[in-house]
C-alpha cells in the first residue's frame, strides 16, 4: 500500500471514451476523484458516462483532438478553472496502424505521431507548470506500449511513436528528479489488451485522411495478425488500469502488466549491447 491520496483528487484522462481510457476512468471515481474525460469521439463520451452512471457533478466531458495544441491549451485552461488542481494527468489517448513501413503515408504518421506523441507534448505544455504550482503534488501517467521498447513487423509508426513515448517519459522523470519537483511519473507499456483500437480509424480526422488507400496483402496479413492478437489478449482493459493505479501509489516509473513479454524486450537489449542483429519469432537471426 502505497501514500498517493486519490480520494477527493481530479484526474484527466484522454482517450475516455474507450478502453483503456474508460478502465481509467472507471477506477479514479471508485477511488472517489472528479474525473476529467477527454476524447475526440463526442457520443462515445455520452455513453462512456451513460455506462458509469455518475452524478454530473463529478464528471467533466470534453471533445478534444488531443493532437491540437491550442484544443490541448484550452482545455487546460477550463480544468484549471474549474477544479484548481489535477492530481493525475493520464495521456492515454493513442492510435495503431498495421502497414508495411514503405506503405505508411505521410499523413499516417501525421496521425500516428499527431495523436500518440504530440498530444502528450500537448498535455505537458500546458498542464504542467500548473501542476508544478500545486501543493499537493500530482501525478503524470503516459500510456505508451510494449512497442515502445521492441520492434514489431507491420507497426512501424506505432512503434515508433510508443518509442518517443517512452523516451519523453524517461526524460521527464529525470528533469523532475534533478528540480526536485514532487510529481511522479510513469510509463505504461502493455502487451496486447481487448479494446477498440483495431477500429482506430473511426476516429480519423479529415485533416489525418490518405488521398488514397493502398492495402498490400503483406500490410492486410498484419492487420489480421494484430486482430488476432487482440481478440485473444489475456489481460483486459480494467486489469490493466489497476495495475497502472496500484504502480501510481507506489510510484513506480516503468509498469509492465504483462510480465511474459519480459525475455522478449531482454533479448532486444542484449542483441544492441552485443551488437547482434534483430531477432524475429524467438531468436531466428534476420
Ligand atoms: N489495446 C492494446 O493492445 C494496447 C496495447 C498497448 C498500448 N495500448 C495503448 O493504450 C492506449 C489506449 O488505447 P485502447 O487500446 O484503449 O484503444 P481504444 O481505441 O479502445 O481507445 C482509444 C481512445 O482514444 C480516442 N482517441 C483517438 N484519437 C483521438 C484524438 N485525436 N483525440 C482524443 N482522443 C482520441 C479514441 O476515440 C478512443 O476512445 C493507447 O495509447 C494505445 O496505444 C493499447
């Protein structure tokens, strides 16, 4: 049992409406917070909060395409406004794409990097030096991936973005530690989990849209690869949101809920310290 006081605080989570995000949000009213639910899918968040069955008074819903700083900067503004502190900022909002590295457009990574990197860049911009001011402390969790620190075919912009994703975490904690600042910060990295992100298309904004789609048969056998995964994923949504929950109270930085995953990134660590090549399928060399 860790000290963080979730009871009484005010969480922002983005990308609420679903998933991971809704887990998330499901926990911190458990934990008696106000919870701040920001997603870009607008009836998705009516629903979301249909299904929690809160009294308005708790919950604050709002339409956000995290990947826009000035969107980002507003809400900040309003949470501030009207609550006065965040005492857990969750950037969790993210997209996936299955697609052959050549065959990512311009605008797929726009989109990938838009909604899975620069919306944290976003959130830390103009949340946090409010939350450096606060007495209470706070605490910032950034949902990466366990494609943020191994390498799979098939997800190159995810993987990529997941791996910014961690690196900006790590960086963040340093910078916190040296200024002696009392946030905490951790990195979620999550093997597969059952959610909506297979249908991350649906939210696509127009300003993300391809001019054309060109779908290869080895760029469709990952996106059935991948959906295959995620139907049969061990873990659920809520598993993964208590685990993140528990690490916050403990603040703990790195949090791996699927601890089976750990020999893989392992492996990766020792081929670059050996300076061996990539291994793919347990240990076939490339
Ligand atoms: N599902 C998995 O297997 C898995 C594994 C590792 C990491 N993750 C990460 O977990 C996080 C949550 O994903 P999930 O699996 O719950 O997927 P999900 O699709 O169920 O939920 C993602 C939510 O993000 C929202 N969103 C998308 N674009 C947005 C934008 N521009 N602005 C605001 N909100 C936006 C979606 O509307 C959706 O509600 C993501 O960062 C994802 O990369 C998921």
């Amino acid at each position: 049992m860790g000290t963080f006081r979730f009871a009484g605080g005010v969480a922002v989570v983005t990308g609420a409406a679903s998933g991971i995000g809704f887990e998330f949000s499901r926990l911190a009213f458990l934990h008696g917070m106000k919870v701040v639910m920001v997603d870009v899918d607008a009836l998705g968040l009516d629903q979301a909060v249909d299904v929690l069955k809160v009294p308005a008074s708790e919950v604050l819903t709002v339409q956000v395409d995290v990947s826009q700083d000035d969107e980002m900067e507003r809400l900040a503004l309003s949470v501030f406004e009207r609550f006065g502190c965040v005492s857990v900022l969750i950037n969790n909002a993210g997209v996936c794409l299955n697609k052959s590295v050549w065959e990512h457009t311009q605008q797929d990574w726009q989109w990938i990097f838009g909604v899975n990197v620069f919306a944290i860049s976003n959130a830390l911009r103009h949340f946090l030096p409010k939350m450096l001011n606060q007495k209470e402390g706070g605490h910032i969790l950034n949902t990466a991936s366990v494609a943020g620190l191994v390498n799979t075919p098939g997800l190159s912009a995810y993987s990529a973005s997941k791996h910014a994703v961690v690196s900006m975490s790590e960086t963040l904690y340093l910078e916190l530690k040296e200024s002696r600042s009392q946030l905490g910060v951790s990195v979620l990295c999550p093997a597969w989990v059952q959610t909506n992100i297979q249908n991350a298309q649906k939210n696509r904004l127009p300003r993300y849209q391809n001019p054309s789609e060109i779908s290869s048969e080895s760029s469709m056998r990952y996106e059935a690869q991948m959906n295959q995964a995620i139907t049969h994923a061990k873990l659920s949504a809520g598993d993964i949101a208590l685990c993140a929950f528990d690490a916050i109270d403990r603040n703990d930085f790195y949090i791996l809920p699927h601890r089976k995953i750990n020999p893989i990134i392992e492996r990766r660590m020792q081929d670059i310290l050996m300076q061996r090549n990539p291994f793919i399928d347990g240990g076939s060399k490339q």
